[in-house]
C-alpha cells in the first residue's frame, strides 16, 4: 500500500486553497443542526466489539455486533446451516456457480482444523470469483455494449471495461486504486493500459450520438457521470441538485457544479490506446515487414500496368472541378487540411477498377497483371490488426469554464464555479483542484478520510451476502436514506476495510493445519469478504423459530440467514453448468445466443454467434444490448442498463416459470442433465435419483422425495410411452439399451428439478 503520509500531503494543500469557495455554499444554503449532525458525514470510529453472554458463538469481532443485538432484544441466533448448504451458499456467493457434488463430497470428508476457512480461500482463487462480483459492479456501472436511444449502436469496444473489471478483482487490486483507475487513472497512471480502460466507466451511460445539438449532448454526459460518481462511490444522490439546492441533503446546487467541473475538462473517446509496450513494439515490427512485403508486390504490379493507372487517374482527375484539381496536383505535405479533404472525398471516384486497368493492357501483360494484383490482395489479408484501443477519457490542456444553471438548463448560466468537494463533507470549505481536476477528485474519494467511501463499499459487500444491507439503501446514506442497523459494526468494518484501524481474523492454515490469524489488509475486498465469510452471523441456517419471526420479522437483526433468488445470469449458468455444457472461456467481445425469432426485431440487432461453442458462455459475456435484453435475463429482473443498480427488484411473475419450463435452452439443458444422470450413475435402484438431486441441488433426496421421483418416472414413461419415439426428449448422450419413452421420462424429471423452488433460491 502507498504511504498514508503521501495522500494527507497530497490533500491538505487542497482544502488549503479553498477558503474562498465556502461563502458562496454558505449563501446559497444553509444547513440545520441535524443536517449537520448526520452520522455519515463523520469519520468511521470504530468502537471496540460489545460484551456478550453466549462467548462460545463467537468466531470472529463481526459476531459480537450481531449477537449483541440479538441478546439485548431476547433472542438467539438461528441454528448452524449444514455443511452441503453452506459450500453451495458459499460457491454462489463467490463464484455464481454451484458447486459439483466431487466438491461437496471433499468438502463433508474435509474434518481437518480450517477446512471451511480452506474452501473460503479456494472460491476466492477461482477466476470465477472475479466474473461473479463483476457482474455486480456491472450493475452499478450501468455497463452495455450499446449506446442506447433510438439507433443503439454497437460500441465495439466496451468489453474491454467489463474484462479490466474482471481482472481488478481476481488480482484483489486494493479498492483505492480501482476508484482512482476508473476516475482519473489516464492522470495518475498513464502509462498503464488498465489505467486508461477503467476511465471508460465515466461513459458507460447511454449516449445520444446522433443528438442535434452535441454541446447539450456532452452536458448530458456530464450530468450521468457527475451522478454516477456520486452515488457508485459516495452513495449520494447529488443529482438531485442539479435544479436547485437539495430538498432533503445538505447538498447546495453550487456543490452539484463544482463536483461537475471536476470532469469539465475530459476528452470523451473512443480510441484510448491501450496496447502494452510489448505489444506496441510486436506490432511495428510486423507492420514493418508487412510495410516491405507489400512495397516489393505493389512493385510488380506497376512494373505490369503501372503507367496505364496512372493514365487513367489523370483523365479522371482533369474532369473534376478547378479547386480539386489543384489539391491533387500538391504533394501531401503541402496540402491544406481543406486540400487533403476533398483529395479524400474524391479518391475512390478517381481511382480505376482492376478490370478497368486490364482493359487497357496489352494481353500478353493479364496473366502477370492478374498474378501480381491477387498476391497484394492475399498479402492484404495479413496485414497486422490495428493495435487495441477502448472507450475512456483524456484531459483537456485548458478545461472550459463551469457555471451553476439554472434550473439545470445549459442556456441558464449563473456563477462560475470552481472544482470542489461538497462542503458538508470538508467542514464547511470547498477544495479548488490544483493541477490534474479528476485525480484530485478521485484521490480525495479514495482516501480513508473520507467519510463515506468506505462505508459504502463495505456495506455493499455485506449486501451481497446476507440479502440485504446493514444499510438498506446502498446507494444513498442521505438523510433521505434508510438508517444502518448495526452502526457500530458498519464503522468497525469500514475502519478496518481502510485501514484507520487494524486487527485480526482467522483464514486457513498452510498444510490443513489450525486456522491462523492475520492482519486485514487496507482496502482488500478479499480480506473483507473472508471476515464476513468466517463469522458464524454468515453461517447461520435460514429456520426462524416463532418468537425471533415475531420479534425480527424483517429480519433486520441478521438473526437468520436470508433465503435469496438467483440473479437470471446465475440461474442460467448455474443450469448450464450441471447439464455439463457450461463454456468457460473468459474475456473478450460480447457473444450471442440463441434467441427465439418472436423475440428479435432484426438479425442486426441479435447475430447469432457463429461458433455454437460461444452459445454456453457465461452469462457476464453475452452482449449487453440497451434495447433488447437477452430474454432469460429480462424475466428474472435484469437491471436497466441507463442507470446505476444498487440493488435488483426481485419479482415473482408468470414468465419466469414459463421460463424455466419452456424455454428451448432450459429443454436442452435438462436433456443434457438426464444425460449426465445416467451415464454417471449406476443403474441400481436409487442410485440414479440421488446422483440427479446431487447434480442439481447439491445434497441426496429424502426417502420420500425418492419414493416420488420413482413413482414419477414410472408414470410419466407409461404416458410417453404412446407417442412416436422420434417426438420425444431423448437425453443427450442418449443412454444405450433403455426404452425412449423411459429415457425421455428422465429428461422431464431433470427439467422438474430445475424448475424446483430450492434450484433458483439459496439458503
């Protein structure tokens, strides 16, 4: 980590300069005593864990907290989950993916010290890790492949941001950097091509590019990236200044603007260059030799008709008009930029065709004409790709101004305003940037005296593990935003996720030996997911007894687990994986399965990938399109991508059943299931029900769920039994030796299974 020293001397200086842009906030707002006096404007202080009587329950400090609570209002917490229910708990949570039954079987025969704190480890190295909490981030960001509005095109590049994100968090790269990377890392690390990537998170919004008025454009842009930042990182609704001084927050509309000017100055592109020094040097040497080998067969073909196409050229070019005429007669270098454009604009038309030239030439010369031209076009075919570039931001050398609008209107200017923090968070004094505006903004977010950034990382983090936050509303911890829970806690975790404290917690030992305990380290969401992970608040089951439901119904206590549903991209990996055709290759641009005809309004908008191989990506790499979502996802609550989501809406509606019954892709994976079913298992009584129960659910059915899968198969391969055997589901391998309409039964019987409550939830 960078010396803590570095940042305060990179800060003070700032909010040195700023005593002359607080008068201007105080005049325009002023705050009340309790808008002053809110809890996420001071600094986390973490107080020491609290007493309690049942000091057995304790794994780690996270405990203390919850179990303090609970204790103080009469209650326990609920019962240990069991192992087959954590290990799957845990490999949705870190991976989205369900753990295979090899695994669960390691993890139940695994009685060593430290084995659930290995399994922790173990998910956390996966690269799955990385594409699962991607996805959240994701969300937040409000990533697409496309621009949105009425033409939504393609941004070719985009990918790029979601694999650097990827990257960012498998390398568990500290939080600070990663915020300082997507605000201003083209400013504070520019020679680093994932630096220069992140900064596409500024224009991740939708995009009017065809807009008539561009200067309204690029302020449109502004306001999404001044509102994104806001809320991503601070959880703040600023946005809501930008009108007038907030209704609610203590946010004047000169914060709003001063914020903005931060991001006046940024160049939006999109052709950041983000091709490594290795791969700059490979490919001007290629170009090089392409540049040579091309010269000598571009040599022969002039040696052949050279003089005729130029013939030819002349002709053309003395019928066009005076002005360009005379462009075509200077050598480049000593063409205008006006010049050059209209010998652009002209030199298709003057150029002649192939068989134009041919029909010129004597015919002794078609043979080695032709044989010259088609090796160039053959040597063209290998010409070396463009180096790789992305959607980011560059710095202007001389920013524009920034003045508050009224009314938010771009015609309505006011006061000019200088970059600065908001004043309810600095004391009072806003803090006119000295030198690069967005590192300034970005290295002031990312500092452990700020009062909200860890906050609200970490409550996010708590978020995707137990259901909820310990504050509700993740992305605003206003005054209009729901109170934390636990308080204590949420300081206590934040303190140490930044490093303003320190202690220790348990993670596995080397060689299966005792768990050890370790410092936490700064900004390492690695270190606070296994904090959280390890606390038995985290492995408690989600049974609630009669008086804690009565006491806690919302469970706002963290008195049980909560029983969640799968994200759509999880449920469609996750049947995809136990059907065994998951495709696990990782990065790159976006694929495209299958979709049904009624739901695609043009092979344009959905081109099907042409490698079947790419129709079983994860879900993460299917191309995000703002106007036509992919429709397995759509049914099960797929976020709009115009705007950052802190937290899905989770509905239960008929299309998601009929999703999940009818689907054609869930009727394929359900054949390849009962596939694996019986070519896996042997065909003893039982044994091939229990293998389908552990594929699908992680853990064995109970007698009676046998008893029923049994008596099912039975009937259902009675009733397929009348159809031809070339309309029915046979699995895929087809099974040597059974009767279809019995091997078909089995397919219906997997496809039940992922149709079951407990497949799309997690305990």
């Amino acid at each position: 980590m960078r010396a803590v020293g570095r940042r305060v001397g990179t800060l003070l200086p700032l909010l040195a300069l700023c005593a002359a842009g607080a008068a201007l906030a105080g005049e325009a707002m002023e705050f009340t005593s309790t808008q002053k006096a809110h809890w996420a404007w001071k600094k986390p202080a973490p107080a020491a864990p609290p007493r309690v009587r049942n000091k057995a329950w304790l794994l780690n400090p996270v405990d203390a907290f919850i179990l303090a609570r609970l204790e103080a209002t009469g209650l326990q917490p609920a019962p240990p989950a069991t192992r087959e229910q954590l290990i799957r708990r845990l490999s949705f949570d870190l991976t989205g993916l369900p753990p295979t039954p090899e695994e669960i079987d390691g993890f139940l025969a695994d009685r060593a010290p430290g084995a659930y704190e290995r399994l922790v480890d173990r998910l956390l190295a996966s690269p799955a890790y990385g594409e699962r909490w991607a996805r959240h981030w994701l969300d937040l960001a409000r990533y697409a492949d496309t621009n949105g509005y009425e033409h939504d095109e393609v941004r070719p590049d985009a990918w790029r941001y979601r694999d650097y994100v990827v990257r960012s968090l498998n390398s568990d790269k500290p939080y600070d950097r990663f915020i300082e990377e997507q605000l201003a890392g083209d400013e504070l690390y520019p020679d680093e091509p994932d630096a220069r990537i992140a900064t596409g998170f500024n224009l991740l919004g939708p995009d009017m590019t065809d807009a008539a008025d561009q200067v309204a454009r690029r302020h449109v842009t502004l306001n999404d990236m001044t509102d994104t930042t806001s809320l991503v990182f601070l959880g703040l609704t600023t946005g809501c200044a930008r009108c007038h001084n907030h209704k609610y927050e203590p946010i004047p509309q000169a914060d709003y603007y001063r914020l903005q000017a931060f991001f006046a100055g940024a160049q939006f592109r999109r052709d950041v260059p983000v091709a490594t020094a290795a791969e700059q040097e490979a490919h001007a040497r290629a170009t090089a030799a392409y540049a040579a080998d091309y010269a000598a067969l571009q040599g022969k073909v002039d040696e052949v008709a050279g003089a005729v196409r130029e013939a030819l050229r002349r002709e053309r070019i003395a019928r066009l008009p005076e002005d360009v005429r005379t462009a075509f007669a200077l050598a480049p270098d000593a063409r205008t930029a006006d010049q050059q454009n209209l010998v652009e604009r002209h030199e298709r038309a003057v150029e002649p065709k192939p068989e134009e030239v041919r029909a010129k030439l004597p015919p002794e010369s078609h043979a080695r004409y032709e044989a010259a031209r088609l090796s160039v076009l053959a040597l063209e075919k290998r010409k070396p790709r463009p180096l790789p570039v992305a959607m980011g931001l560059s710095e202007a050398a001389a920013p524009p101004k920034t003045f508050i609008l009224g009314r938010g209107e771009l015609s309505n200017r006011e006061e000019e305003v200088a970059p600065g923090f908001p004043v309810i968070l600095v004391g009072g004094k806003a803090a006119p940037a000295a030198g690069g505006r967005r590192g300034t903004l970005a290295r002031w977010i990312a500092s452990r005296d700020n009062p909200l950034t860890a906050r609200v990382m970490v409550n996010r983090v708590w978020q995707h593990h137990f259901g909820r936050g310990i504050v509700p509303s993740p992305s605003d911890f206003g005054l209009r935003g729901e109170s934390p829970t636990h308080p204590e806690l949420l300081d206590w975790l934040a303190a140490g996720f930044a490093g303003i404290s320190s202690f220790k917690f348990q993670v596995s030992g080397s060689g299966g030996g005792q768990p050890q305990a370790r410092d936490l380290k700064p900004w390492s969401l690695k270190d606070l997911h296994r904090l959280i992970l390890t606390s038995n608040a985290y492995k408690q089951s989600s049974r609630v007894s009669p008086v804690t439901l009565a006491r806690d119904p919302e469970n706002a206590l963290f008195s049980r687990m909560n029983r969640v549903r799968l994200e759509g991209e999880v449920i469609r990996d996750a049947t995809l994986a136990v059907g065994g055709r998951l495709n696990r290759k990782a990065g790159g641009a976006g694929v495209f399965p299958p979709i049904p005809e009624e739901a695609r309004p043009s092979v344009a908008a959905w081109p099907v990938s042409a490698d079947v191989a790419d129709h079983t990506r994860r879900s993460l790499y299917i191309f995000v399109r703002r106007n036509l979502h992919f429709p397995t996802l759509e049914a099960f609550d797929a976020p709009d991508t115009n705007l950052s989501c802190a937290r899905r809406e989770l509905s239960t509606a008929a299309p998601q059943a009929l999703t999940l019954m009818n689907a054609p892709e869930m009727q394929e994976n359900a054949r390849r299931v009962a596939g694996r079913v019986l070519s896996e298992a042997p065909a003893v009584e039982g044994e091939q029900i229990v293998r389908a129960y552990r594929l699908v659910l992680g853990r064995r059915p109970t007698g009676e769920e046998a008893r029923l899968g049994a008596e099912f198969l039975a009937k259902q391969a009675a009733l397929l039994a009348a159809r031809p055997a070339g309309s029915l589901n046979a699995p895929e391998p087809r099974p040597a030796g059974m009767q279809p309409a019995l091997a078909a039964a089995w397919s219906d019987y997997c496809l039940a299974l992922l149709n079951l409550n407990e497949f799309v939830y997690v305990d």
